[in-house]
C-alpha cells in the first residue's frame, strides 16, 4: 500500500500529551477497528483511552476452558485491561450496558452518556464507528451514533477531531498468502491442534471484516471423494480439520500410485495456487474428511451487505483495495500489527489464537494500515469549480 501516513502527529495538538478517546461496544472492538493506531499513538506518548459500553456478555465463547456463560462478562472485562496492556493504553474501562440491546435503550440516553465521557475525558481525538458499524452490528451503529451527536454538542465549547473507523474491504487473499508461505518451506506443513482451531477462526474473522477476500467455508467430503482430481486448474485451497486423504499420481500410462497421505493442520491443494500451475495429484478422503477451504470471493459491496446497500463512490488503491471515497485518513500501523494480534489474542474467549502462529509478512499485509473517516472538524466547503 502507497498512501499511508507516516507522520504521528501528536504534535499538532496544543496539549501534551494529548488524549485520544476510543468509544466502542464490546471488549475486542478497539482491537479489531483500530488497535494498530491506539498502539502507535501509545507509543508516541499519546493518553490513550478505551471504553466499551458493555462487557460482551452475549458474545461467543470459543474457548471453553476461558470461560462459561456466566463468567463471560468478568472475563472479558479483564480480556479488554489485557488487550489494552498489549496496546499500551493508559486505560481501558468496561461499563455495563447490554450487550445486543444498545440499538433498543432510547439514543438519548447513550448521548447523554456519550456527553458525560467527553467532559469528563476532555479528549482531542475521538475514534468510533461509523454509519456502516464497521461490521455492520446494531450495538456498534448505535454507540458510533451517540457519540457522534454528543462531539457534534461539544464542538462548541471545545475543538474535538471526530474520526469513523472504517473497514479495510482487503482484496489480498489468505488463500495466495498461504500457500506461497507453505510452499516456501523446507518441510511439509503440520499445524498443532491449537494451529488447526486457529486458522479457523482467524480466516473466518478476518475475511468477516474486511481483512482478506477470500470466501472460507467448512467443507465436508465423504470417504472415497475427490477433494481435488490431478490435472484441473487450481481455485481452492483447504487445510484438513480431520480425516486422511491419500495423495495419488497418475502417470501418461493412466497407472495411479500412492505417493503420500495427509491429515489435520495439513494444507492440500497449495502447489497449484502458488505456481498457477494445474494439479499435480489426486487428492482422496480415506475417511470421511472435513476442510477449511479457501476461495477468492466475489467483491462484497463496499457497505459491506446487500441490505444497507446505498451508492457509494469508491477509489481504487495501488494494493487494488476499494475503498470508500469519503475514507480521508489511512495510519500506517505496519510497526504495530505485533501489537494489534497479541492484543486480539488478550481475547482469549473471542480469539483462541497463539499471536506467534502467523507469518509476519501476511500480518503486516493484512493489518498494516487502519482506515479513518475524518468527521470532525468539518472539512470546508469549496465555493468555486475551479482551482482559486
Ligand atoms: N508428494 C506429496 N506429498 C504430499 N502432498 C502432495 C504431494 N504431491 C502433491 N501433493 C498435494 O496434492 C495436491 C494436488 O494439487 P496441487 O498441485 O494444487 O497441490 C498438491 C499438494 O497439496
């Protein structure tokens, strides 16, 4: 990616040091729309602060052995004071709103509390969601609403910098990625269980959110299927989550012979989609087999679901990334994705991840730069057509 900003800027305030507010709704939000930016303006010497509305009380948990339904909330509580150690926040604070129920409380009374935080913080940076909830949430439209209203209230008495995090809508794919990594290695890939329940979450939240392009889906096979006939061009890629599949040649005589067996936290199908060349193999499930599989999708609207579709204008970036025009600020977050995927890993119950499983280069791609609408100040209106 080329337009990125270099410049921290904690300067540009008159107050040092000077205090960035992060408004969210659940423990891992600030993690996931803008750790990377918390940390470098941490790291710069900025105050930075987080609050979530509620505790995620209604999020999932999977990691069973990180909590239980009722516990949930206390430890995601203390997931968000870990994250934010990760982050280097000065504080982070979980209030006790519903999780799920934000869009039903009266948008007054968020805005009130909205208020309530900005007087009492006194930030010069704010940092919410926009209309699009990054991912679309109710809980996250109505908290990026009410904070919005509230900056729009205080703007009179004090400047504040509003920004909207923006969802990155990626068009590199894992799948790519991947393969190239595994292919690079001295010996044949296997993942640990731990690897395997990783990559499963990883690559379904990641391409949720914008990160990655790929379509990735559970697939299951039946004992005796082709997962891939030697030969055909190469389209998926899968990472075997159980079951043993048989890697067969067949030669220009038509003779087949076994050449290898593969199992769990193994990828197949990698050779073809780093070399663009046609398979090399049969690939058959011995048993019955289940696959995470990796398909480049088809581009999401930019809004990110059919039904908020409205039209927007997007711009194209070097990366051939989309992104919303209105989008005016993008951090390069490049030195801090270390930061961001151990603070996403503080979140044990949401993330069961081991921040090190990763390549550096895919986390640097994938996460390198956060996306910002610049809502406050209002940028001036032109008066004329032309240049003045
Ligand atoms: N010798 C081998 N050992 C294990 N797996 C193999 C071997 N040869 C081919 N494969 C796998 O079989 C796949 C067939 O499709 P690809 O060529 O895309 O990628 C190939 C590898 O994933």
């Amino acid at each position: 990616m080329v337009i990125v900003a270099h410049n921290t800027s904690v300067n540009a305030s008159s107050r040092q040091p000077p205090r960035v507010l992060g408004i969210f709704a659940h423990p891992d939000d600030e993690t996931l729309c803008a750790g990377g930016t918390f940390a470098k303006y941490a790291s710069a010497g900025a105050e930075v602060r987080v609050i979530s509305l509620t505790k995620g009380g209604a999020g999932q948990i999977r990691d069973a052995s990180a909590a239980t339904r009722a516990t949930l909330r206390a430890v995601r509580e203390k997931e968000l004071d870990a994250a934010g150690k990760e982050l280097g926040l000065t504080e982070t604070r979980c209030l006790d709103y519903p999780d799920g129920g934000l869009s039903e409380i009266d948008s007054q009374i968020l805005v009130k509390l909205a208020s309530e935080l900005l007087s009492e913080i006194d930030p010069d940076v704010v940092v919410t969601f926009g209309p699009d909830g990054f991912s679309g949430h109710p809980d996250h439209i109505a908290v990026g609403a009410a904070v919005t209203a509230a900056c729009y209230e205080r703007r009179s008495a004090k400047s504040i910098r509003l920004f909207h995090c923006h969802p990155p809508r990626s068009r590199m794919l894992l799948r790519n990625r991947l393969a190239e990594w595994v292919v690079e290695l001295a010996t044949r890939f296997k993942g640990t269980n731990e690897f395997v329940r990783a990559l499963w979450v990883f690559s379904r939240e990641a391409t949720a959110l914008g990160y990655a392009g790929d379509f990735v889906n559970v697939e299951w096979f039946p004992s005796g299927s082709y997962l891939i006939e030697q030969g055909e061009a190469a389209t998926m890629m899968y990472f075997l989550l159980s079951g043993q599949v048989e890697i067969r040649r067949e030669g220009e005589d038509g003779r087949v012979r076994v050449v290898d067996r593969s199992g769990p936290g193994e990828f197949i199908g990698e050779e073809g989609i780093a070399t663009g060349q046609p398979r090399n193999a049969h690939v058959v499930a011995l048993d019955d087999v289940t696959s995470l599989t990796f398909l480049a999708s088809d581009p999401v609207p930019i809004d990110g679901s059919a039904e908020q579709a409205q039209p927007v204008v997007t711009r194209s970036l070097p990366s051939g990334d989309q992104i919303d025009a209105r989008v005016s600020t993008c951090i390069d977050v490049s030195d801090f994705v270390g930061h961001k995927i151990r603070a996403t890993a503080a979140h044990r119950t949401q993330y069961p991840i081991d921040p090190s499983m990763f390549a550096d280069p895919i986390l640097r791609e994938m996460f390198g730069v956060e996306y910002f609408v610049q809502v406050l100040p209002e940028r001036e209106l032109h008066s004329s057509l032309l240049d003045e």
